[in-house]
C-alpha cells in the first residue's frame, strides 16, 4: 500500500509539473475579490481582466522542471521500496 501511495503522489506532482511547462498563467474566476496580500513570492497577484480585477497564479519557470523531478524521484524511490512477504 506505501508503494502504490508513493507512485501515485509522484505521478501527480509530475503531471502537475508537465502541465506547467504548457500552461502560461491560470486565471481564477470564483476567487473572493477582497483578498488583497500577495501570495507565496508573488505568485498570486492581480490582473485587470474584463472590467475586473481577478487573481492569476504565474508560477517561475523554473517550477515546472522542479515538480517534475520531484514526482519522478518520487515514483522511482516507489519502485525501489523492497515488497512485503506474506507470512
């Protein structure tokens, strides 16, 4: 059971890795509009948006490769782990 939460808690950080490399900035919509403090180094931060300010998350280019193999040292110390005998 650890083996297969460690590979799919590696698979997830490496997918949300690649989508990174293609998404540029994500936009939300149903975000509380009196926020006004900035995010983690900036990341979170306001954006004119059709006649509205809304928060958008524009992420380092640098975080995307860094999930990225976070995920995939992740999924290989899984496959590493030594399987349990039954008895």
């Amino acid at each position: 059971m650890l083996r297969a939460s460690a590979f799919a808690t590696g698979l997830f950080i490496a997918m949300w890795g690649a989508s990174l490399l293609v998404i540029d900035k994500v936009v939300l919509f149903n975000a509380p509009a009196d926020r006004e403090e900035q995010g983690i180094r900036a990341m979170l931060a306001k954006e004119q948006i059709a006649d509205e300010a809304r928060p958008v998350i524009d992420p380092a280019d640098w975080a995307a490769f860094t999930l990225m193999s976070i995920g995939s040292v992740t999924m290989l110390y899984a496959v590493a782990l030594p399987k349990r005998k039954n008895g």
